[in-house]
C-alpha cells in the first residue's frame, strides 16, 4: 500500500514538473479560464478586454470560416480545434509572446 502511496506522489510531482515547463500557449490551451480567457461560443476563447462588437465579429468570421471549410470537406467526423484570441497587448504578452499573429497546435487548439 505505502508503495503504491509513493509512487503515486512521484507521478503527481512528475506532472507537475512537465507542466511547469510548458510554454505558456500550450497552458492556454488546455486551461483559457486560467489565463483569463471567457468562453464566448463553442470552442471560442476570447480576451477579457473584447468588446461586444468584437466578440461578435469574431464568432461571424469563426461560423463564415467553418461554412467555407466545410463546403469543400465532410467534417462530421472531426472535433474542431479551440480557438483562443488575445486582442490586446497584455493577453498576447501572456498568452503568447513570440510576436507571432496566429498559430496552430495540433488538432486541439489555435
């Protein structure tokens, strides 16, 4: 029992410890609620500082991108991608700070 107690520690500080060195886009990704990022639609993470007419620009532009998409491919059996977007310098800095406009990771979130 004491065995399994202690190995059990060792992968939780593990974890942790791989977590700790993640780049911050990654954590983003995984947690957007832990950087700040609000939930505005499904699959879209969005900068505290957005403004409603922002916010509803960007959840146009996602719906006009994923009618384009889907016009030339069959997504049905796809989960589509989490998408984050910082819109003012503090976000970004934090978020992600290579002065990158965009970027994929994966199939899990842009």
């Amino acid at each position: 029992m004491r065995k399994r107690y202690v190995l059990a520690l060792a992968l939780l500080g593990a974890l942790a410890g791989c977590a700790a060195i993640l780049p911050p886009t990654i954590k983003a990704g995984l947690c957007p609620s832990c950087y700040g990022l609000g939930k505005v639609a499904d699959r879209l993470y969005v900068d505290p500082a957005a403004t409603p007419a922002q916010i509803a620009q960007l959840r146009s532009d996602l719906a006009a991108a994923k009618m384009l998409v889907e016009d030339r491919f069959d997504l049905s059996d796809l989960v589509l991608p989490d998408v984050i977007v910082c819109l003012t310098e503090p976000c970004h800095t934090e978020v992600d700070n290579t002065g990158r406009l965009a970027a994929g990771y994966g199939a899990q979130f842009i």
